[in-house]
C-alpha cells in the first residue's frame, strides 16, 4: 500500500507546506511584540496621562489616610503630584527628567517606619488599580520602589 501522509512540518514538497512554520514563526514575534520585555513600564502604566491621573488619586488617598495623613500636613501637594508623577515616568524608562529631591533629603528625618512605608504602598496600588493599571505592571514599579526603603524608613515601626 503507498499510503502518502506528507512530509514532516517545514519540510517543502512543493505544495504549502513552508507555510506552516512560517506562521508559527510570526505567530511567535507577534506574541513577544505584544507582551515582551520591549514594552517599556511607562507604556504599561498608560503613558503620562495616565500616571498623572493615578498620581493625583494617590495624592489625595495619602492626604487622607488617617495612618499617613499628618505627614503631608505642611507639604506643598502640587510640587508633590508634579515631582512625583516626574519620578515615575523617569523610573519607568518614560521620556521625563526627575528634577525633585534626592529621596534621602526628602524623607530621613520625618520619622516614617514600616508601617507608615506600608500604608503608602497600599494607597498607590488601590490608585493604580482605579486607573486600570494591569497587576503585571504594578508589580514591575513596586519592584523598582522597594529597594528605595531604606532611603525612606528610618524608624522602627
Ligand atoms: C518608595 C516610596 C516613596 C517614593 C518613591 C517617594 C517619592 C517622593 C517624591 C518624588 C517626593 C517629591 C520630592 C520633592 O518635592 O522634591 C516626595 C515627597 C514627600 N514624600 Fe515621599 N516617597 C515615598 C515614600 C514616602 C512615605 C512612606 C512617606 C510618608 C508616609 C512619604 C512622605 C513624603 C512627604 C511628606 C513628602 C513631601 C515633603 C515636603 O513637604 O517637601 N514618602 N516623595
């Protein structure tokens, strides 16, 4: 019996069948386009409208989160939302330039502890949540903020 089955995938016989691993191929670039590490952080978190929006819910959560609130007491919020929307969209490879304060000089002094580090990173997860920033890319820039703790916290809790 000459039963033909075709030859094995990518192997030519003429008649189409270099199609198939040609489109797995395209199937796999498009895949890495749309979800590999070329997508910077800033794209992910929405660009600067969107860090601005979530920003400013941030800013107001603080000001109101009874564990944090009195910190922000005295601070100049606009420079805030605007230094800190800067500080986001630089450390996440977007096209701003940071021209605040060094995190030590802002933040050593004030007496914040763990606790209060905490409170913080709560209020801008449940901001970045409201602004439909996907759990992926707030992972990525609470990864970039963490190892910034010790330039924050200098009580114990
Ligand atoms: C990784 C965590 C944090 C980051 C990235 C961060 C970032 C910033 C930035 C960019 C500014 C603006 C600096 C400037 O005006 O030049 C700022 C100011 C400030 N931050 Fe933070 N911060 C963090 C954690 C905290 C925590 C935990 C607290 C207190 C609970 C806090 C309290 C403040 C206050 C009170 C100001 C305003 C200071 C002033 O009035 O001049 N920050 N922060």
């Amino acid at each position: 019996m000459n039963r033909r089955t075709g030859p094995p995938a990518g192997v030519s016989d003429g008649s189409g069948w270099r199609f198939l691993p040609s489109f797995l191929i395209s199937a796999a670039l498009l895949a890495a386009c749309a979800s590999g590490p070329s997508t910077t952080l800033y794209e992910q978190l929405g660009g600067e409208a969107n860090i601005n929006a979530f920003v400013d819910d941030f800013a107001d959560r603080v000001q109101s989160n009874p564990r944090i609130a009195r910190f922000f007491v005295e601070s100049d919020m606009e420079r805030f939302r605007t230094m800190l929307a800067d500080f986001i969209c630089e450390i996440s490879a977007g096209p701003c330039q940071y021209q605040g304060d060094a995190m030590p000089s802002v933040h050593l002094g004030l007496g914040i502890n763990d606790a209060h580090f905490n409170a913080l990173v709560e209020d801008m997860i449940i901001a970045m949540e409201a602004h439909d920033v996907p759990t992926g890319a707030q992972n990525r820039l609470l990864a970039i903020l963490a190892p910034m703790h010790p330039d924050i916290v200098d009580t114990p809790p």
